[in-house]
C-alpha cells in the first residue's frame, strides 16, 4: 500500500496542470521560468517550513508573512456584515428618546415587535415557511425519485438543467409569472373562470403556490444525490428476505434518507422564511408576513421612527432562523454515515 | 405500495411538467394577447423603453461589480487557507454561511441603520465615504451588500473545487520552478479553479440580477425594482420583462452547466482510472 501510494503524488502533481489547463498555460509559462531565476529560485522556495528547516526567526517571519491574506475577508466581513449586524442587535434593545435624542437600553421593541399585528405577521411567515417547506419536501422527493427510477438517462439531465433555472425564478419575476397566470386577468383565470370558484391568487393558497414554483425544483435538485446514494442492493437484499416495496420504504429507504430529507426541509424553510419580493409584489400587504412588514416600517410607511422597531423584528427572524438551522447540524453527521 | 411506481413516474411527472409549464406559457400569451390578436409589441416596443436599458445595464454593472469583488475576497482567502491557515476553515465556512441565517431584509434593515449615521457624521472625512456609498449612478452600498449575500454560492462552489485539486502540490510545483506568489495564485490556482469559479460566479450574477428586497428597501432602481415599477401603467411589459429575466438566467445556468459538465466527466473519469491503479 506504501509504495503503490507513494509515487502517485508527484506523478498526478505534474500531470494535473497538463491535463486540465489543456492550454498549456501553467507548464508554458513555468518552464521558462526555471531557466533565469533559477539562482535566485532555492532560498525562498521552501513552501512547507518542515521541509527545509531554517533558521527559527525566518520561520516565524515567514508565517507572520501569511496572515495579511486573509485580513481583507475578515476586516470585510467586520465592515459589511458584523457592523450591520451588529447594529441590529443594538438597535433592537435601544429606545431613542424623542426630546433629547439620547438612546437608553430597553426591551420595548422586542415586545412590541412580538404583539399585535407584528405576532401575526411573524406567526404568518412561520406558517407559511412550515406548509410551504413540508410540501416542497414531498413533492421535491417524489420527483426526484421519480427521475432517479426512471430508465432514461436523458430525463435526468433536463430535470436538474430545468431545476437549476427555476430554483432561481424567484422575486419580482416570479410574481409576475403568477400574476400572469392566475391573477385577477390572468391567462388561466379568464379562461377557466377561477373567479366564480372563489379561489384567489392573493391569499395563502396564493402564496403557497407561487412559493412552491421555485422551491420544488430547489428540493429537486437538493435531493437527488441522497436518492442516488440508496444502493440498488439494499433494495434487493430487502425483497430477497420477502420485503415489499412498501416495507422496504418503510424500515430502509425513509430511515437512511430522513437526515437528507430534514436538511432539505430546513433548506426550504428557510428560503421560504427569509423570502420577501415574491410576496410583496404578488400580495403586497395584505397577507401578513414578517418580511413586508419589516420593509414597511424601514420606509417610513407605518409610522415614522419605527426603524428600531424593524430592527427588532429582523432580531426575531434571525433568532428563528437560527433555531431552524440547529436542528440539522446534529443530522449532517449521521447522513455522511450512510450516503457519504 | 405498488402503487409506488404508478404514481411516482405515470402520475407525478406529468403533473410537475404541467405546474411548471403552464405559468410561463400563461404568462408569454399574456404578454403578446391584445384585443385585436396577437402582438410583440411589449416585447419590440417594450425594448426601448424608459428605463429598461438604464436598469438592466445597472444590474449588469452591479453583478460584474459583485462579482469581481466576491472572487478576489475569497480566493485568496481560501487558497491560503487550505495552504497555510487549516485551523481558520471551520471559522471562515461558518462566517460564510452566516448570510443565510440572517435574511435579505435583516442585513438591510442594520444597513439602512449604519446609512442613517450619515448625518452624525457629517463633519468628518468618512461624510465622503458615505456619499460614495450611496452614488445614485453606481451604489457601491449595493455591491458590499450583494457581495455579503453571494459568500454561501461563491464558498461552496470554491471549496468543493479546493477539494478535487491537490492544491498542495501544484503550489510547491509552481514556487519550487520559480514562478511568484502571485503568478502562482494567478496562472495555477486560478486555472485549475476554473469550474468553481465561473460556477460562483454566474450563481452571484443571477442572484443579482434577480434581487429586488435590497435594492427596493435603498431605493435604487435596478431591473427588478424597475420592473415592479411599470407594473401598474404598463403590465404586458412587465410580464415580458419577467420572462426576459427567466431567459436570462436560463442561459447563464445554461453556460454554468455546459462548463462544468464538460470538467466534471472528465474529472470523473481520471478519478476512476486513478482508483483502479490503486487498487490494482
């Protein structure tokens, strides 16, 4: 084992940069480059400092030398996200009194943001996120499986293309899409007149429908490497033993995937949670949800000096966030066991 | 459960190909249907509307801006990660997975809170750097906050390029034949990071030129929000600019796909024949 691993190394190092910069940059440019700094080449080549010992202080010197690479990212993310964060968190515990301006530490927009209309939109959104994702989690499953058992091959590539693109469909597009489709004019509505059923695309049927459109294919997509993990074996091993289809479902399929599944879940949770132009443009503000809400207060539509209020209310939706992420740190390990 | 496959592949598929079809077949006969027929005119006349190229060249602009700011952040980062810092991967994965738990509306809504400390400010020389940020021609304010939101795309696509390459290798290759620590980044890494890249990449610029909570919340007027804009004078022409957007998309995942399929097979196949040379 020692030594058929042993020459691989420098044998795939040389050839990858051949193989797959099939223009030839990296050998062209590298050879002639040995030829005059050639000299100049060894004192500063050691990459690995075990490989050539030096002197302790350029060691360190060297090291110290690296972490200038990765300052950029972290002074970026301070500035760009931990600031604006950061403020949130502040804003969301401070009140700003109106006579002298003076900010003081208190729990008022917490509260306020968790009664009254805001407790509905919040507890909209978290419905809506729950239906939205248990449903896409199905039909997502059952599609893939679908494409996964089917015999043509082709099937597959036009399923994961079509659902890489409609994954991204959301927003403001989206939205038009339904509105096209079936709004108050739309297409479907006025041919099928909707109208008189009583159904309605700007109310949470609505919502759920167009939410479904990018997240299905999202699951899809999500799902489909879980499904091809289950091994044909397995499920020969289980009808062998007198297993039917459903059984075999029942104890071996849905028990090696559920960690897949509940991630995919969690997933489409929160896409659907943290999703706002879809909603605001279909439904605007009729149906609450945290999201519009929040975009109402930020400009000044409600009342004005509601920022700290909206700020408390984003707190809200980071805090579940969060939860709902929890839950699937523990299951990515168990589901590496079975489908790594 | 015999029933399994009657449903999963008779019934499921179909009924999918209807869900996902007839919207946007609804939506082009909406765009072209006119009293008196058929007609293209939101999609002839509509292109030379006011304000459809300006926001769409906006979006465009943003998503370039996006992006080049996003890949030079983390490549080096992560290259030098891998290389030198192990101990940093799990801290910066999770610092780029954070833009997921705090949500478009969130981040914008701390945001507009910093923006806001404008005129605290106005006396000292960051007063310039704020109205930098919020250049009403090209919003830099924007580029950072769509960069933040691309880190989850751009980290797993470069990661699980950094994975299929023995980076190692090629760099002590590379500085061992004399080429700099940038060449090497630049004509080594880079290159062999190909996939990953352009695979980031074209999933930043469709979030962008998708994205209408950040830039609405703002009030600037990318294609989205401009889209949303016309939606009441004008409502054929934004449901063609809606399909406008989808076909966009479609042919930059289209590029994406056609990339990195054409890699990853040829990936695949080395890795088997490495496999059975070990093996054997």
């Amino acid at each position: 084992m020692a030594d058929t691993t042993a020459p691989p190394p420098t044998g795939s190092g040389a050839a990858t940069p051949a193989d797959s910069a099939p223009a030839g940059s990296a050998p062209a440019d590298s050879a002639p480059a040995t030829g005059p700094d050639a000299p100049v080449a060894p004192p500063s080549r050691p990459v690995r400092d075990d490989v050539r010992p030096g002197p302790g202080a350029r060691r360190r010197g060297a090291r110290r030398h690296r972490w200038p690479v990765v300052v950029p990212f972290f002074a970026f993310l301070a500035v760009c996200f931990g600031l604006p964060a950061g403020t949130m968190v502040y804003g969301a515990f401070t009140v700003v009194d109106p006579a002298s301006g003076t900010g003081r530490f208190s729990t008022e927009n917490v509260s306020g943001s968790l009664s009254g209309a805001y407790a509905t939109g919040l507890t909209g959104s978290v419905e809506l996120s729950l239906m939205t994702a248990l449903l896409a989690t199905v039909i997502g499953t059952l599609i893939a499986q679908a494409v996964v058992s089917s015999p043509r091959p082709a099937l597959r590539g036009i399923v994961v293309s079509a659902g890489g693109v409609l994954a991204n469909f959301s927003g403001a597009p989206l939205a038009f899409a339904f509105i096209a489709t079936l709004g108050t004019t739309g297409t479907v509505t006025q041919l099928f007149h909707l109208d008189r059923t009583g159904f309605s695309l700007y109310s949470f049927t609505g919502l759920v429908l167009a939410y479904l459109y990018f997240m299905v294919p999202l699951m899809v997509v999500t799902v489909l490497p879980a499904l091809d993990g289950l091994r044909a074996q397995w499920q020969e091993a289980a009808a062998s033993c007198g297993a039917t289809r459903g059984q075999y479902w029942r104890h071996v399929g849905i028990p090696v995937l559920t960690p897949s599944l509940l991630g995919g879940a969690v997933l489409m949770f929160g896409t659907a949670f943290a999703s706002h132009a879809t909603a605001a443009v279909m439904v605007g503000s009729s149906q609450p949800l945290i999201t519009i809400q929040i975009a109402n207060a930020l400009n000044g539509n409600v009342l004005v000096g509601q920022e700290n209020l909206a700020l408390a209310m984003s707190l809200n939706m980071v805090v579940i966030a969060l939860l709902v992420m929890a839950v699937q740190i523990p299951l990515q390990r168990r589901s590496t066991r079975w489908l790594g | 459960m015999a029933r399994m496959k009657f449903t999963s592949r008779g019934v499921v598929l179909p009924l999918a190909a209807l869900y996902f079809l007839v919207p946007i077949g609804a939506s082009i006969w909406f765009s072209v249907n006119e009293v008196e027929g058929v007609s293209f005119d939101a999609y002839t006349k509509g292109l030379g509307a006011e304000g459809l190229t300006t926001s769409l060249m906006l979006s465009v602009r943003l998503g370039l801006a996006t992006i080049v700011c996003g890949l030079l952040l983390m490549v080096p980062t992560l290259v030098a990660v891998v290389l030198y810092l192990p101990r940093l991967r799990r801290i910066v994965e999770i610092l780029c997975m954070m833009p997921l738990v705090v949500p478009p509306i969130a981040l914008v809504a701390g945001v507009t809170t910093v923006l806001s400390w404008e005129q605290d400010l106005a006396d000292t020389p960051l007063y310039m750097t704020f109205q930098l940020l919020r250049d009403e021609d090209f919003p830099l304010v924007l580029v950072l906050v769509y960069t933040v939101m691309s880190l989850p795309f751009l980290y797993r696509s470069l990661d699980a390029g950094l994975r299929a390459v023995d980076l190692r290798t090629l760099v002590e290759a590379a500085r061992s034949l004399g080429a700099s620590r940038l060449q090497t980044l630049w004509q080594i890494v880079v290159p062999n990071l190909r996939t990953a890249v352009v695979g980031g990449a074209v999933l930043s610029l469709a979030m962008v030129l998708g994205e209408y909570t950040v830039a609405s919340v703002l009030s600037y007027r990318p294609f989205s929000v401009w889209m949303v804009e016309i939606k009441d004078s004008e409502a054929q022409l934004s449901v063609a600019a809606a399909m406008l957007s989808l076909l966009i998309t479609w042919g930059l995942l289209l590029l994406l796909t056609t990339l990195a399929g054409g890699r990853s097979r040829r990936r695949a196949n080395s890795v088997r024949e490495n496999r059975k040379k070990t093996v054997s």
